[in-house]
C-alpha cells in the first residue's frame, strides 16, 4: 500500500521536472527523439495508465465499490477503550455525555460511540414524532419523563458548548389529551392517579369540559379525558441527539463510524445456588470499517448495547439468548424492531393553536405540525397485523382503512383532508412487557443494555442515559431508581407492564 502511494508521488514529481532548457546549452529535446529510444516522460505515462488500470481491476474484483488499497482507512477507533457504547442514537450519545459528566476526574474514562450509519437514515430517533408526556401509568416512567422535562427547559446549561450557538431543540409546548371510552375510564383515571402522586400535573375533564375547551371534538363514545398541563409537547429530535452529539465530543468521546460486528469473550462455568452457570465477559469489540475490508478490534472494560431495534442482534454477538432452551443461557433480549408509520396531512378547517396531542379512545393520535393547517399523526396497528419489517415503505391503505375513519369521527372537519406526505421508522419494541432494559446483562457481567423504549425513548433518552451512567460510574442508580427495568425480569418473567402505550 505505502510503496505503491510512493510510487505514485514520485511519477508526479517526475512528471512536473521541466524539460532541458535548449537555451542553457544542453542537447535539444528533439535530437534526443531521433535516437529511437522512447521518452521518460512516455515511459512514465505508460506506467501510471497500467497501474489505473490495475487499480480499476482490483476494486471491481473487491467486495465494497469504494474501497481503495492505496489509502489508510480514516476514523478508525482507538485500540483500546474503557466504554464502547454501540449506536450513536439518541440514547448511545446521552449515555456518553452523561459518563463524561459523572466521571469522578476529567478525562479518566476514555469513551467511544461507534454508529454504523453516518446518515442516521434508519435511525428511530430521527424518524420519531418528538413527543413528551407525562402521561405513563408505571411511576418510573412518569418521573423519567419529568426529569426529561426539566432537562429540556435547561438544556443550555447541560448541553451548550463555549463558542458555539445554542441549542434550540424547537419545543412546543402543549399537552397530551387522552380520551377514554366506558370501558376504559376507572384504568384512565387510576393513571392520573398515580401521576399525580409522582408530581405530575394532570387534570380530568369530563365530556362536556372537554366540548367547552375543543368545541371542534366530537365528544361520542368519551366518558373521560385526562389533559397534562404542563411538562408535556414536542420537540425535533435530531436537535436533541446532536446537542448531546456535539456537547459529548467537546467533552472528549471518540465518534466513530463503523459497524460493530462481532465480539470476542471470554466464558467462565460457574456452580451456584441456581445450577451451573455461563459467566462471560466481552473482552474486544471488533468494529468494521465502511467501504473497506479493514476492522479494528477495540479492547475495552465495558459495552454499552444503545443499538435501538437492532439491539437483540448486538447482544446475541456477545451471546445472550444462544444458550439451550429452558437455561439463563437461551433467554435473549425480547427487543425487536417494529414498523410504524407517521402521516402528515393539511386540513384548512382543523383545530388551531389550541390543539393538544390527542390520543383517542381508538389509539389513533395526531398533533398539529407547524402553524399551516398541517397535522401529523398514526396509530400502531394490532400484534396480528404488524408490518414486514424489511423496508421501511408505507403502506397508504393503513391510512385510509384504519387511521382516517377514526379521525373523521373525532374531529368531524377531518372528514376532508388531504394527505401531504408520510413516513415510517422502527420502534425499538420489547415484546415482553414494551419497556426500557436498562442496566447490566446478569451473566455477560460487562455488557449494559439501554433498549426496548417501545415508542417512548426519545423523551426519556436524558434521564435513561442519565441512569446507565450512574450505574457505570457510581455502581447504582442514585437520580432514580430504575432496578425494575433490569433484564433480570425476563429471568424471573416478570413483567412490568405500562398501560399508556401509543
Ligand atoms: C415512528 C416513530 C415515532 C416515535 N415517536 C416517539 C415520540 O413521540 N416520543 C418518544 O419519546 N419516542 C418516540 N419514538 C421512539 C424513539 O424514537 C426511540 O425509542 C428512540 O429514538 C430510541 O433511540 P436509540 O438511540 O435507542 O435508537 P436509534 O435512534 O435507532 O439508534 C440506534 C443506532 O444504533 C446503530 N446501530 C445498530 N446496530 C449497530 C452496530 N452493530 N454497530 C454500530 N451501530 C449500530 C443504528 O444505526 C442506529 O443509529 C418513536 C419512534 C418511531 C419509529
């Protein structure tokens, strides 16, 4: 690779040497053409247009098309790190702004974040709606959500970096209204409840306060609403992962473009009070370079699995859940990716300013978009019609069978709407009970998970993030305690279950 680089600079430099000078007395170049021989300069053209040609061949013959032999690969990763946080979403980047901000000395935890895609096109966090609520019936949620909050209303004190802009995350603020039916209502109302009892604040309306306050809802099938007044809206995502993005790097984590493909790790077989037991330990991530055949292994302390909707197949690399059936061994991470889709439509006649996020008794949600007439909104279809996950295409007709009729009813100006655009992303979806695992792995004693957000995680990435580092840094959770989420429950199978689900 070298000789060839230097090969190639010498043939420019012999190309730029200027020919003899007749003036200065030297043989004429002319003269020298008569001999027969041919001229350097000819011999070196030739020479360069082989080894093009050789170059041409090579790559053709070599997986990758824009791999080059003759340049070292850039943005390789460090050999050797204390943390490898896998996915640089928005939750891999707040776990590292966070342990560069707990770290008990500066600069004592080298951190590296390694995304295998710089456009972020598959991302959840960029295709997410932005929402925040308070609105959760599982009081851990509920408080990581008011942190949240309270994290957004100051960011630029967390998140701002000396000589840069400020962070405008775009915030609207605005509540969640949730609607209930009959049936619904005493589960509704006992989640207000318990939100109230965490600090949250939320107030009920029944259906003729909810006609008062949105003349525009029709109010058929509503026995109650509840409505957050504050610490609830939206905001841009890719606002909030590039503000921990950026504030993480001046911070001194490695960014770090490459696929993380395997793992090496080390195994130990242990008896204990539980039968004989596999104990692991990662000892190297091997991350692979773009467009190139080159990889390098990142020796390292710990491993952050912040893959999103890929998360199950990170963990399997370290392997978790590839033991025999019915053993610690075989219980895999029950996080898969699941295709949701948001729609934006433009109805001139729709609901206003005071629009909220509104959820209804259906699960159909929307919100306004921008001050226009636009809306954006969907609902998660049901388990048995989930979605082929393997593009990321929308399907048209969900729209028209199963989100517009629902819309239609509630608000009767949708009934003539026009639909602008649309499109679809991966919830990052636990199928044992749609939440967060948070924490470390039980048997792969280095590996930490911050997955399985089921739909909430942009929201709760600052207090999520937050958690997992205080967890690195300090050994437990201290800002709040999130024991619960641990992957130890799909040991024990218990679940966790939070009722508002969108
Ligand atoms: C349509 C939609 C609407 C949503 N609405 C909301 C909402 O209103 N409010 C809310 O709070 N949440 C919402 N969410 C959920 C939220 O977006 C996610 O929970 C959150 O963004 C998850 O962040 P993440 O960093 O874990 O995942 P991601 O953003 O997906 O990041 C994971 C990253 O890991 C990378 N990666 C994966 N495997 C590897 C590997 N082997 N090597 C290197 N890199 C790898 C991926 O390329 C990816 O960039 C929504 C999601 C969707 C899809």
């Amino acid at each position: 690779m070298i000789r060839a680089g230097r090969l190639h600079r010498a043939l420019g430099l012999l190309r730029a040497r200027p020919l003899p000078d007749p003036a200065a007395g030297s043989a004429p170049p002319s003269r020298r053409l008569r001999t027969g021989h041919p001229q350097r300069r000819d011999i070196f053209a030739d020479l360069e247009k082989n080894i093009l040609q050789f170059y041409k061949k090579l790559k053709e013959a070599l997986p990758g098309s824009d791999w080059t032999p003759m340049r070292i690969t850039k943005g390789l990763p460090p050999e050797r790190a204390d943390v490898v946080i896998v996915g640089g979403g928005v939750m891999g980047w707040s776990v590292a702004y966070w342990l560069k901000a707990l770290e008990p000395k500066r600069d004592t935890l080298r951190v590296v974040v390694v995304e295998k895609d710089p456009t972020y096109s598959r991302a959840s966090t960029v295709l997410s709606a932005g929402g925040i609520r308070q609105q959760f019936s599982l009081p851990e949620n509920i408080q990581m959500s008011l942190y949240s909050a309270f994290f957004l209303r100051t960011i630029n004190e967390h998140l701002g970096v000396l000589n840069e802009p400020p962070i405008d995350i775009q915030f609207n603020p605005s509540g969640y209204l949730f609607l209930a039916s009959e049936d619904e209502a005493a589960k509704l109302e006992e989640n207000v409840r318990i939100q109230r009892a965490e600090g949250a604040e939320v107030s009920l309306l029944s259906p003729a306060q909810l006609k008062k306050k949105y003349p525009w809802i029709n109010t058929d099938g509503v026995a109650v609403a509840s409505y957050g007044l504050e610490n609830e809206g939206w905001f841009d995502p890719w606002s909030l992962l590039n503000a921990f993005r950026r504030k993480a790097m001046s911070m001194g984590v490695y960014q770090c473009f490459g696929e993380v493909t395997s793992f090496t790790v080390s195994s130990i077989e242990v008896m204990t009070p539980e039968g004989e037991l596999t104990f692991s330990r990662i000892k190297h991530v091997r991350v692979q370079m773009p467009n190139s055949l080159e990889y390098q292994p990142v020796e390292c302390a710990l491993v952050v699995n912040a893959a999103g909707p890929w998360s199950q197949k990170l963990a399997e690399m370290a392997s978790v859940g590839i033991g025999p059936p019915d053993t610690q061994e075989g219980i895999e991470l029950p996080v898969e990716p699941r295709k949701r889709y948001i729609f934006v439509w433009h109805c001139p006649d729709g609901p206003g300013l005071d629009c909220p996020m509104l959820v209804d008794t259906t699960g159909v949600y929307f919100r306004r978009e921008g001050l226009g007439g636009n809306y954006l909104g969907s609902l998660s279809p049901a388990e048995e019609e989930e979605p082929d996950i393997r593009d990321l295409e929308v399907d048209h007709d969900f729209f028209q069978e199963k989100i517009w009729p629902c819309l239609a009813r509630r608000v009767p100006a949708f009934e003539s709407l026009k639909v602008k655009s649309a499109w679809a992303g991966y919830y990052d979806y636990n199928t044992f009970d749609q939440n967060a695992v948070l924490g470390r792995h039980p048997l792969v004693e280095n590996l930490f998970f911050i997955t399985g957000f089921s739909g909430h995680g942009l929201q709760h990435s600052p207090a999520a993030g937050r958690a997992v580092a205080e967890l690195i840094v300090e050994g437990k959770f201290k800002t709040i305690d999130m024991e619960k989420f641990s992957f130890k429950r799909f040991v024990s199978g218990e679940q966790i279950l939070e009722r508002n689900i969108v």
